[in-house]
C-alpha cells in the first residue's frame, strides 16, 4: 500500500482502502538477490522525504520503526515488512529503496516498491479527473526503474548477454500486494470496480510479462489483503457493512473478487512461460486466518490501531500516526493494525511465516526453496 495508498484513501475519505519480522529457519543463499515491487506495504523507503508522504502523516517520524530499528527508515510499520522477512530467511540483508542507491548498496537486490503505487498507470486516474496531488508512481513506474537499474549493470540487450545473466541469475522476484490504491482512486466516481479491476490486473500481468520475457525464472505474487479489516475502513464504512471476521464487507469482498482475477492471470503467464516458477501468495487468506484466531498468532487486539487517536478504532484520519501528538501502544506485538492503514512488524512475521512454510503459497513456495537447495 503507499504513498498513495494513503494518500488516497486518506483525502478521499474513503473506506476503500486498503492496504515480517525474523524468520526462524533460514535458507542460505538459495538466491542471490531479489528484485521487490509493490506499493507501501513493502517499500523500504522510497517514500522517505523530510515530512513523509503527503497525506498520510509522517512516516520519516518516530514512532515509525521503533520496534526494530528504533527509528524511522520509512517503512510504513513500526519495525520489519513482509519482504524484510523474506530477505531474512534467504540470509540476504535487507533491501535497498532504488531511489536511494548508494555504492554497492545493490548487489543483493534492489527495492523498486513505493508507498501509494496503483496498478493501473497514473495518466488513467487524470484523465477520469481522479488524482490528487500525490505520489504518482504506478507498477509501471517501477518497471521504468528496474529496466533503468539494469542499464547501471550494463545490462542494455541481446549484445549484453553475460551482465544480463548476471543480474538476473538466482533472483528472485517478489511482487508485493498493489491494486488496493486504485480502488481508493475511485471512489465515489461512475468508474466501477469491475473496470479497476480488469484494468488493474492486466497492468500486473503486462508487468510480470515484460519481467518474465527479460529473464526472471522465479517470480512472488503476492495477492490483495482483505483490507477491510483495517482501522481506516472499520471507521468509515457503516456498522451494517461487516462480515464473518467483523471487517468490512463490501471491501473484503473487493479484494477477494480481484484476487481471484489475479490467479487466473498467473495461471495465464504459467502457460506462456513453463520454464518459469510462478508462485501466488494468499494474502487474503493468510489474513483472515489470523483473525479468526488472533491468539494463535500473539495478538490480542484485531481492530484498533497502535498508533493513532480516537474512537473506537484509534484512528482519525487527520490526526495520524508520526504527527507530535499522537503516541503508540507499549505492546505492538499484540497488536494487528499499526497505523490503522498498514500492519505491525507482527502481523507483517506472521505472513511470511505463512508464506514461507504455512501453506499459503501456491504453488508451495518451500518447494521451490527445497528445489533451489538441491
């Protein structure tokens, strides 16, 4: 989710939005790198700016990373995300935002996701009269970025086949949740769903394309998380509006119907690219499954936010987390929502472990890793 994933929801006020820790067993060098995408839920940094974001607070402020790094590195989350984790259990270090490079900072891989991405490019949104004045970067965008870093690796085509080789040899290519953003876009306009989602899959698809034709051998799809259950669209959204975890309906409903269109999708590309290993990972579900027992898992809090004021979500969307007068819960751990639009470092471990070795990764992701090791 993003820069824009907040932003938008954020100045739209609207309830449609959306929206990893130390993993115990480690995998050692069964990939050399990894190449990540995505929207806030797993940028690194991108967004990093003197005030954050426009829109949602100020991410570069405590209490932002104070539960791992013990200060702000940008990351929407009081400490790790999901593909920190991932790095973690691939006995990589963490990976660099790709706007802010330095050196041999990318030798392990690079981070290309930004806070508030869409899937569908951001001309779309002006052309309907739907943009704000916020970060306007699309997967597109990021694809722009990637194709530009390979050019810094003398990648530049057919004539550069050994750095080419080089960049993409053991990658592996995590491709975090985006889509929920361009739902928020439109809210409260004639576009429906169905358009953003149609639209916002095939953006996907043609990116995972284009990376898929330039080499990538195994690719990480991450799904739509049920966002309905955040802190931001229990506010909003009325009390009728709820479903048999107790989030928002009409959201998680969204998310699930897009996700299904997603897996069509990747089964499309498994077609197309038999020499690839393409792997969903079921956000959604994952989700759900610690919602629906939240203690298995260490929380004790499903709803409120950690960080935030107000009643009865701890969360006001103009009085934000990282703003002076806004503190943080003493327990984050216990807790699901971080900031009422993105997830604590918990929440964030307990979806890699799922990922990694719970089952909600299809095809199972620890085959792959079981493969690479062989």
């Amino acid at each position: 989710m993003m820069v824009a994933s907040c932003t938008a929801i954020f100045i739209l006020l609207c309830s449609f939005v959306l929206a990893s820790p130390t993993a115990t067993e480690t995998h050692p060098r069964l990939f050399n790198k990894i190449y990540a995408f995505g929207d806030s839920f797993t940028d690194t940094g991108n967004t990093r700016s003197v005030s954050g974001p426009a829109g949602f607070g100020h991410v570069s402020n405590s209490p932002y990373g104070s539960t791992f790094f013990h200060h702000s590195t940008n990351r929407y989350s009081d400490g790790r995300l999901v593909i920190d984790f991932v790095a973690q259990s691939l006995s990589l270090p963490f990976l660099p935002p790709y706007k802010y490079l330095k050196g041999n900072d990318s030798f392990h891989g690079v981070n290309f996701a930004v806070a508030g991405s869409t899937a569908i490019n951001h001309g779309f949104f002006v052309r309907n009269n739907l943009s704000l004045d916020i970060t306007p970067q699309s997967i597109q965008t990021q694809l722009l970025w990637f194709n530009m870093f390979l050019e810094t690796q003398g990648c530049r085509g057919a004539e550069t086949k050994t750095q080419c080789k080089a960049a993409f040899d053991d990658a592996l290519f995590w491709v975090g949740e985006i889509g929920v953003n361009d739902y928020a876009y439109a809210v409260g306009s004639s576009i429906t769903d169905d358009t953003i989602r149609k639209l916002g899959v095939a953006s996907v698809t043609g990116v995972l394309q284009s990376l898929l034709k330039k080499g990538a051998k195994y690719m990480v799809v991450q799904g739509l998380p049920p966002s309905g259950c955040l802190a931001l669209a229990m506010s909003l959204a009325p009390v009728t509006d709820r479903d048999d975890i107790g989030c928002v309906r009409s959201l998680n409903n969204q998310t699930y119907v897009h996700n299904i269109a997603l897996q069509a999708s990747l089964q499309s590309l498994r077609e197309q690219f038999p020499q690839a290993v393409i792997i969903y990972a079921d956000y959604w579900n994952a989700y759900r499954m610690v919602m629906k027992n939240p203690s298995k898992y260490g929380f004790r809090e499903r709803f409120k936010a950690c960080c935030g004021v107000g009643e009865p979500y701890n969360f006001d969307m103009f009085t934000v987390c990282g703003m002076p007068s806004v503190s943080s819960c003493k327990n984050p751990p216990e807790y699901i929502n971080w900031d009422g639009v993105h997830l604590t470092e918990a929440m964030y471990k307990a979806v890699h472990d799922m990922f990694i070795k719970g089952g909600l990764t299809h095809p199972a992701l620890s085959n792959l890793l079981d493969m690479k090791h062989h």
